[in-house]
C-alpha cells in the first residue's frame, strides 16, 4: 500500500500547502518550498541512480547470456576432445596389432631367408663354392634376390615365397607407416582442440569477473540509492513538521484574529453599557461573555473533540493496483489489514493515531500522503474515485 504513496505524496503535499494562508505561514512555507524542491532533486539523483543500475543489469544480462553460450562451447569441446581420445586410443591399439603382424613378417621372411640359404647351401655343396660365396655374401635379400634370378638351380617355389614374404613384410610396414601418420592427425586434433578449450576457458573467466564487477557496481549503486531513500525519508519528515508548523500557526493566526474580534465587541459593548447606564458595573457582566466566547471558539482549541488540528484535504483510496501500484493487496505499511471506515494514509504522525474527521474515528495506519492530507480507504476503486477531494476539520483523539 505504500507504493501510490510516492508519487501522490509531492501533489498531495503542494495542495496542502496550497491551502495554507501566505498571510500567516510565509515563513514557514518558504522553508517547505525550499525543503520539498531539495526532496525533488533527490528524487531525482534516485531516479538517476536506477537507470544506471538498469544500465548495469542490461549489460550484466548480456554477459550472463554470453557465459552461457561459452559454457556450451566448452562443454562441445570436451566431447569433441573426449571423441579424440577414445579414436586416439583405437589407433594405438591398431599400432600395437599392426607392430606384432610386422615383426611376425619379418620373422617368417627371415625364416625363408634362413632356409633358402641352408638348401642352396646343401645344393650346391660339392660343386661350385664361388656360387655359394656369392650369395652367403650378398649384403640384402634384394641382392641375394637378384643375384638368385640367374641361377637356373634356384628352387622356384622358394624364390616366389620370399618375394611374398617380402611383398607382405613392405605392405605391413606401410601399414604401419599410414596409422602412425593416422595417430599424429589425431594428436594433432587434440591440441587444436585442447588450444580452442583453453581460450573458451579464459574467456569463460573474463566474462564470469566481469559479471562480477557489474553485481559490485550494482550493488554499489543500490547502496547509493538506499542511502538516498533514507535521505528522502527524513526529508518528507522535516516536510511534514514543517506543514504541521505551518497548520498550527495558521490556527493560531485564526485565534488572534478571533481574540481580537471578542475584544472590539467587548469594547463595543462596554462602550454601550457606559452610554445606556451611568452604574459601574461594567466589569461584572464582562465575565459571562468571556466564558460565552470560548465555547463557540471549539474549532481553535481542545475541546471534547480532541485537539484540533485544522482543515485537512481527504481523498480516498482503495487495495487496487492503480492506487497501490505493486503493494497492492498487501497489508498496511503499518502491517494492518486495511478496512474501510478505519483505516486512513497520512505521513508526519505515528502509526495508531486516531482522527476524528465528520464525526467519525479512523485510525492512520498507512503512509503516501504528507500531513494535512487524510487519504481514507475505500473497499472499491469506484468508491474510491466517487469520493473524491474535499476539506474537513481534522481533529486529534488522545
Ligand atoms: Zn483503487
């Protein structure tokens, strides 16, 4: 309920002084002039504050969004490197098979190797020893080969057995040659990827102190403007005692001029006493006209009433969220549930204060109006705006 409470209050307080008499309260009107315009001015250093505390949610929303999708990022990339690992992981193995089938290969070749040289050996024994020379000598199976070609002796089923031996010993080897070259684009996927998930990373950090640094200048701001509204607080106090000042010196002023009044007359009418009668009783019957002046002058002191504290605006309000902005529904800024016929806004006096207003006790338990407007609470919007603005005597029940 306290939210209509902030804007009503600086129109409902510049009525108020409105109806102040200049004649009477000039000096004390000057000094709310001069009070509310310092309140306007920090009002607006709030106003000021929350755009730049937007400002700095906007930029922090950007940021979180942009973290978010860094996060995604990095999250791609770790199953992305998880993927290279496990395939980096089936090359090895495949290295590992393919590295056993080439030393089986070069095994089973130099086995034949063995075997051919021992039968060429064995043929060749008691004849000519310059042929087994030539190929127990020669430096490589290619040359041994070679050599092998022109020799008619030479077992054809052994030569084409090494050739194959061979053929499949250089077809592993290049096996081989291709899974290493496999395993090194891998490897090198991984640090192009491993790269990526360290820069994903930093940016990560950055953006995470920078979203840091824009919550501290929120929360900077916030503090700001929270010491502000406790500034405009004290100011709409000081506003208010300033037009509670401004009432009672009108009331007084009405006093004087009411004094006076009873004086003249009281002069009028010794004056004709003197002139109708030549006794001196004149002093006499001027007791019972004093006593006479004070019951009709109710209005001005403290009578059964209560004290009187002057003529008040009312309005009237009801829980709608056109009256109370967001706290509507709520309780009272007192914490009461408000009522119609009871509950009434009015800033400058305590909470439970009873006003006596047309005859009726309603008890302030809401804020958003200054003193010397009464804002009653009404069960309906209609009701509310039906009732609309006047004046009453507003007097204070102890
Ligand atoms: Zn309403």
């Amino acid at each position: 309920m306290k939210m209509k409470k902030m804007l009503s209050a600086v129109l409902a307080s510049a009525l108020v002084i409105g109806s102040v008499n200049p004649c009477f309260a000039s000096a004390t009107q000057q000094k709310i002039d001069e009070a509310q315009k310092q309140k306007q001015e920090m009002e607006s250093s709030i106003s000021e504050a929350q755009d730049k505390i937007d400002a700095l949610e906007s930029k922090k929303g950007q940021s979180e969004s942009y973290l978010e999708d860094l996060n995604g990022q990095l999250e791609e990339l770790k199953n992305s490197l998880q993927k290279l690992q496990d395939e980096y992981d089936d090359k090895q193995a495949e290295l590992g098979q393919v590295q056993k089938e080439l030393e089986e290969a070069k095994a089973s070749e130099a086995q034949q190797y063995n075997d051919m040289k021992i039968r060429i050996q064995y043929m060749y024994e008691n004849s000519s020893t310059s042929y087994v020379e030539m190929f127990l000598s020669a430096d490589s199976i290619s040359e041994f080969l070679s050599r092998a070609v022109n020799i008619a002796q030479l077992s054809e089923y052994d030569r084409e057995l090494l050739e194959e031996y061979q053929e499949t010993r250089e077809q592993i080897a290049e096996k081989e040659k291709q899974v290493i070259q496999e395993k090194e684009e891998i490897q090198e996927l991984q640090i192009q990827s491993q790269d990526k998930q360290a820069e994903v990373s930093e940016l990560i950090e950055a953006t995470y102190n920078e979203i840091r640094s824009y919550q501290d200048s929120i929360s900077q701001a916030q503090s700001e403007q929270a010491d502000l509204l406790a500034e405009v607080s004290a100011q709409e106090e000081e506003i208010n005692s300033l037009i509670r000042q401004a009432k009672e010196e009108e009331i007084a002023a009405q006093k004087a001029e009411e004094e006076a009044q009873r004086q003249r007359e009281e002069a009028e009418a010794a004056q004709n006493q003197q002139n109708s009668s030549s006794g001196t009783g004149g002093s006499t019957a001027q007791t019972p006209a004093q006593d006479e002046t004070q019951d009709s002058t109710g209005d001005s002191g403290n009578s059964s009433q209560g004290k009187y504290l002057g003529k008040f605006r009312l309005t009237s309000y009801c829980a709608c969220s056109i009256c109370c902005g967001s706290w509507s529904g709520g309780p009272t800024a007192s914490g009461t549930v408000p009522t119609a016929g009871r509950t009434v806004a009015m800033g400058g006096v305590p909470f439970g204060t009873k006003l006596l207003i047309n005859g009726h006790i309603y008890i302030v338990e809401d804020r958003g109006t200054a003193y010397g407007h009464v804002d009653i609470f009404s069960n309906s919007h209609s009701e509310a705006l039906a009732f609309g603005s006047k004046y009453a005597d507003v007097y204070l029940v102890e």
